[in-house]
C-alpha cells in the first residue's frame, strides 16, 4: 500500500492497535486511534475505549476547539500527520 498523506490508513504508525496505545497520547483524555480515523480513544482509569465519529467524520486532535470529530480534508489530514510526526507516533514518510 501506498503512503497517501491523505489517508491515515498508509501511515506507518509506530503502535498499531488501540488497545496498545499509551495514556500519554491523549489530549484532555482523547487520542488518536491508528486503526482507523473515523473514531477515536477515550482514556478512563488509563483504559483506551473506542468511541466512533459520526458518520463521514474524523477525530481532529489539533482543532482549536481541541479534539474533535471534524469533516474530513487534505489540508486537515496533511496538518494531523505533521503533528503525529512531531508527536513520535507515526514514522515520516514524507
């Protein structure tokens, strides 16, 4: 598969599955899931829980309105892997 900056599915994520995820990716709670961008992880007593989007939507760890479900875009998607790159949890591939 090839990388798509676009797609968070071609990123090589330095953990893959949610449940392997540290408390220490979350922001306020929330985290990224690398499994799949239409949800999310919800952090309760340092236990990752998948929560889902609403339909067509993405988690957006970096809104100014802190994370949240957004509407998916490149521009959006483009922004979210540099900061997973800053923040060691995907390899750059750029």
């Amino acid at each position: 598969m090839a990388f798509d900056i676009t797609k968070r599915h071609t990123w090589d994520w330095v953990i893959t599955a949610p449940e392997e995820v540290p408390e220490s990716w979350a922001d306020k709670g929330y985290a990224i899931n690398p499994a799949d961008s239409g949800s999310f992880l919800r952090f309760e007593d340092g236990q990752p829980f998948v929560m889902p989007c609403p339909p067509g939507m993405v988690f957006n760890p970096i809104s100014k309105a802190g994370p949240v479900a957004d509407w998916p875009s490149d521009s959006v998607e483009a922004d979210i892997y540099a900061w997973a790159v800053a923040k060691g949890f995907v390899r750059d591939q750029r």
